[in-house]
C-alpha cells in the first residue's frame, strides 16, 4: 500500500499563553509590568513538530483530542492555515493550555493545566489503526492519553519516536514510552546521568537509537553502544526564545531518518533546527525550511568534517 503520510504525530495540541519576565526565577512581587506584553496562540510539542516536518516538505498529520472552545478554534486554525491535516477527538476537559514565563535570554519556564485531561481520556482505536496504516513514522507525544496508542501502533507495524522532554529518569509516567519507542528522545536538563539513563533506554526497551539534547552544548547521540556528541552550532540570528527547540530539533532529525541518513547526520540536522528555533520569538510560530537547513548542514560539515560530531567527551 501506498503511505500517503510520512510521519503521524500524536498528541501534544494545545494553546499557550506568552509571558515575557524580566529575569527568571521570577522573584516575588505583587505586581510586573510585562513588555512586549502577553499574548495566546496556538502550539505546543506537537502541534511544533507537525509544524517542523511539513516546513521540511514532509507530509504530516496530527492526531490529538481538541475541546470545543476558543483555544480548540486556535488549534484548527494554527494547522488549516499552514494546510496540515488534524484529525482531532473531543476532550471534554477543553483544550490544553499552558502559561510559558519567557526571560530575555530565551529560557522559559511552562506551567501546564493538567486538570484539562482525564486517565478515562482515549482515542478511538479504529482512527488510529486507519492512520496507521497508511504512514511511515509515529511520533508519540507524551501527553495524555498517547500511552495507550503504543501498542496499536506496534501491531500495525509502524516505527515509534518519542521525546520524554525534561525526564529526570525515574518518574513512571515516561517509562511506557521510553521503552515501547524505537526512537527516544530527551532532555538533559533534569538528569544527574544522562548517559546511564540512555544506555537504560537502550537496555531496556526496544530504541536502537537515544537521542539527549542539551541546549548549549549540543547533543548526545547513543548508537550501536557509541555514544557521540553533536556541537551546537551558531545560531542564524539572537537567541529570542528556547520554546519550541527540542520539537524543531526531532523534525529535522526525523527528516533525515526517513531519508536514510546516518543517526550522526541525523542529530546535526536536528541540532541545525533546534539553534534556528531560537531564534523565533515565542509569540510566533516558524520552523526552518529544508533548503535553508541543508545548506547550514552543508556548511557545518565543511568546517568540522563529515557528520559535524564528535566523540562524546573531545571538546568542541
């Protein structure tokens, strides 16, 4: 059969509220005054990274439940504009949201409405087998209720990624997902170990492939028991806004994956994207384009060598 879809992401829709703060940790006062100001738009983990394959030119479709509200509206019209497809399930706890505190070196802090979502909360079974089947790829969000998609997924013989984000490795939540994933990615930020909690990863479950980022120093690739480091690269303008970096960083890596490119070339694309990311302000909504990409690529590798990595361990 034909895929019509090269990668079906699921879950991770949502609407965020922008807050720009003068320094964070924000320290306790009565009131700010917030310039350039606070603003609501649609977008959140996969809402950026459906966003990120289709300016890459990959065919993407984005599954999630979405309430019949304001926000639900945000959310329709975020993909209906850009002309990627949503098929969405009604979440009777109304869209998800969050408030993401913003300071001016680009760090943000995400405060997320968990009350919106319910454990009784699924997706039908049948919708998901029939997307499925026509796709190639499965990014798994880990937001409520796509644990349970693993394993239809799994049956209908399509390759899983996920990102556990800010995992500190031992919360249970992210475990069903690290280990049913053939692609895992994650965070540094709360982790005391991250090569011992990727090589459990890589132990445990069914991942071939570990990916941690780690903002400023690039990321950390674990591949066939090697573990190898990717740089960061400069930025293409000033670092504005951190959010969304790790989601532009997975659909680039996606790209190359689905392209066949070796996982060392994948993480450069994806850390290509995650810089580029950056420089986005939180109160839009922009994704690197593939040319664009290919060609900072293509730079990179002339200046460090073939694959733009290096040895864990050997400085940059």
């Amino acid at each position: 059969m034909l895929k019509q879809t090269d990668v079906l992401v699921l879950g991770g829709a949502g609407v965020d509220t922008i807050v720009h703060v003068p320094e964070l940790p924000l320290p306790f006062a009565d009131s700010y005054m917030i310039r350039p100001g606070i603003e609501t738009r649609a977008g959140q983990s996969g809402d950026f990274v459906t966003l990120g394959l289709h300016a890459l030119g990959l065919r993407a479709h984005h599954l999630d439940m979405i309430g019949d509200d304001h926000e639900g509206d945000l959310v329709r019209a975020f993909h209906r504009d850009r002309g990627i497809p949503l098929t969405e399930a009604p979440l009777r706890g109304g869209t998800k949201r969050a408030v993401n505190l913003v300071g001016p070196d680009g760090r943000r802090l995400s405060l997320y409405d968990a009350a919106r979502t319910h454990d009784s909360d699924r997706f039908e079974e049948s919708a998901v087998r029939e997307l499925a089947a026509v796709t190639r790829h499965a990014h798994v969000v880990i937001t409520q209720p796509c644990a349970f998609t693993l394993p239809v997924l799994r049956e209908a013989g399509v390759t899983v990624s996920t990102d556990l984000h800010d995992w500190d490795g031992l919360n249970p939540y992210h475990e069903a997902f690290a280990l049913q994933a053939d692609l895992v990615f994650l965070s540094t930020t709360a982790l005391t170990d991250p090569e011992r909690t990727m090589r459990d990863i890589a132990d445990r479950g069914r991942a071939r492939t570990v990916v941690a980022t780690a903002g400023a120093e690039g990321s950390y690739l674990l591949y066939e028991g090697e573990l190898i480091h990717t740089p960061a690269v400069t930025p293409p303008a000033p670092v504005v806004d951190s959010n969304g970096a790790g989601d532009a960083f997975a659909s680039a890596f996606l790209l190359g994956r689905l392209e066949g490119e070796h996982p060392r070339r994948c993480a450069l694309y994806g850390t290509v994207a995650g810089a580029y990311a950056c420089t986005v302000p939180a109160t839009r909504t922009d994704a690197i384009g593939r040319a664009e990409l290919l060609a900072t690529v293509a730079e990179v590798e002339k200046e460090r060598g073939a694959g733009g990595v290096l040895p864990a361990g050997t400085p940059a």
